[in-house]
C-alpha cells in the first residue's frame, strides 16, 4: 500500500489524485490479494495511469450531470 501512496503522490492532476483514491477505496476489499502482488512494472503504471484518466472523466462526467439535472428540476418545477 505504501507504494500505491508514492504513486498517488506523485500525480499531478487533482483530478487524478482524486480518481486514484478511488480506485484505492475499490481496492481496499482486495487488499489481501493486492498484497501479493508484485511491484508494478512500466506497463502496470501505465494501465494504472489511463484507468486514473477514465476515472476522473467519469467523476467529471457525473458532477456535470448532477448539475444539469439540478436545472432541469428548476425548470420543470
């Protein structure tokens, strides 16, 4: 776990570092499992990296929808 915190760490992007924690938070049921893994290689960090990027257009994705159905709700009621 200590190595995914460096990682985290090291992202730039807030939106990244958000999407990573919830990856974290999914991985967290795993934690067995996830504790024998091997250190991540190049590639790992690259799936990584693009599944953090899709995450944090999801979260975008979802806040932008909650806003506009906010304002469908105002000019429906």
């Amino acid at each position: 776990m200590a190595t995914a915190m460096r990682a985290r760490d090291a992202l730039m992007d807030p939106g990244h570092r958000k999407a990573f924690d919830k990856v974290v938070e999914a991985w967290s049921g795993e934690l067995g499992a996830m504790s024998y893994a091997e250190t991540m290689k190049m590639l790992d960090l690259m799936l990584l990296v693009a599944t953090l990027d899709n995450r944090s257009e999801i979260e975008e994705l979802r806040d932008t929808v909650q806003r506009l159905d906010r304002r469908l709700d105002k000019l429906v009621a």
